[in-house]
C-alpha cells in the first residue's frame, strides 16, 4: 500500500472515530457532569479507545506491507503526519479567525470535533485553546508510526509460528519432514 492510500485510510478511520466519539461524548459527559473523577474517567477512556483503533488498524496495515515485502519502517510516521493536516489547517484558521465573544469560531468547534477523543483536555485547558489541540494532534504520527512499526513484529512472530510448526512435524515424522 502506497502512503498516500495509507494515510487516506488513517484519514477514514480517525474521522469515523472522531465523529462517533463525539456522539456518544454528549450523553455520556452529560451523566454526572459534576463528577471530575467520572469525567476524566470517561476522557481517558475516548483516549485509549483511539488510539487503540489507531493501533489496530496500522498495525494491521504493517502486517499486510511485511507479507508483500512492501514494508518501511517510516511508512506509519509519514502517514501519520499526513493525517495531521486538517488538525493544522483547523488550528491556524481558529487562531486567524480569532475569540471574539459576539461570534462563534467555527473553526474552533471543527477542531474540537475533529479531536473529539481528547475533549476532556481541551475543557480543562479551556483558557489555552486552541494551542492544546495542536499538541494532542502530533501525537498522530508518533501513535500511527508505532504501530505499524508493529506489524513487522507480528510478521515474525507468525514466521515463528510456522517454524515451530515445522519443527514439531520433523521430530514427530519418522521419516523425516524436509521443506
């Protein structure tokens, strides 16, 4: 896969993701919206179901390179930070459109929504926005470029597999099993 087809995937994956998190974030956040503990609870939770599906998903990308021969370690990091982009172009546009209290920025809340997972931190760092989210947007790449540096990992352990597989048939063969 080449890695612009790579990072239109990761593209899909974290829109999709980005745009249920947002859905369930309202009822879910609205539940006890006193409660810190719930709420950071929840966040943390968004968080790691993300990235987890980050994971999932370039790991398997990784994989399937490693089986065609097609895989490079800098693949993932590269396709990640393609697919920081509109987390950028989101960002500079709110900071040019600017806070004004007689209109809403826009641009603001597209970023909030695009970043969804990581809304716990961008309410408790309200003051500073919208600076959190560039933040929280370059760990993408760091995210993405791990795990499909991953599926190399998972290739070889496959391999071991099969190898072991492979031995066992020979020592139980009496004839003797050759490749």
């Amino acid at each position: 896969m080449t890695i612009l087809k790579l990072s239109l995937k990761l593209l899909s994956t974290h829109a999709v993701m980005s745009i249920v998190q947002f859905v369930l974030m309202l009822p879910l956040f609205g539940i006890l919206k006193d409660n810190q503990i719930y709420q950071w609870s929840i966040g943390i939770l968004f968080i790691a179901i993300f990235w987890f599906m980050i994971y999932a998903d370039m790991s398997n990308n990784g994989l399937q390179d490693a089986k065609s021969e097609k895989y490079k370690p800098h693949k993932g990091f590269i396709a990640g930070l393609l697919c920081t982009i509109p987390g950028i172009i989101l960002y500079v546009a709110a900071i040019l459109y600017g806070q004004d209290a007689n209109k809403i920025n826009w641009f603001d809340v597209t970023l909030r929504i695009w970043l969804s997972p990581y809304i716990k931190i961008f309410n408790s760092l309200e003051s500073s926005m919208p600076h959190p989210a560039l933040v929280v947007n370059l760990f993408l790449p760091i995210v993405a470029g791990i795990s499909y540096m991953d599926g190399l990992r998972k290739r070889q352990k496959i391999r071991d597999a099969i190898d072991e597989v492979d031995k066992k048939k020979e020592e139980i063969s009496k004839v003797g099993y050759k490749k």
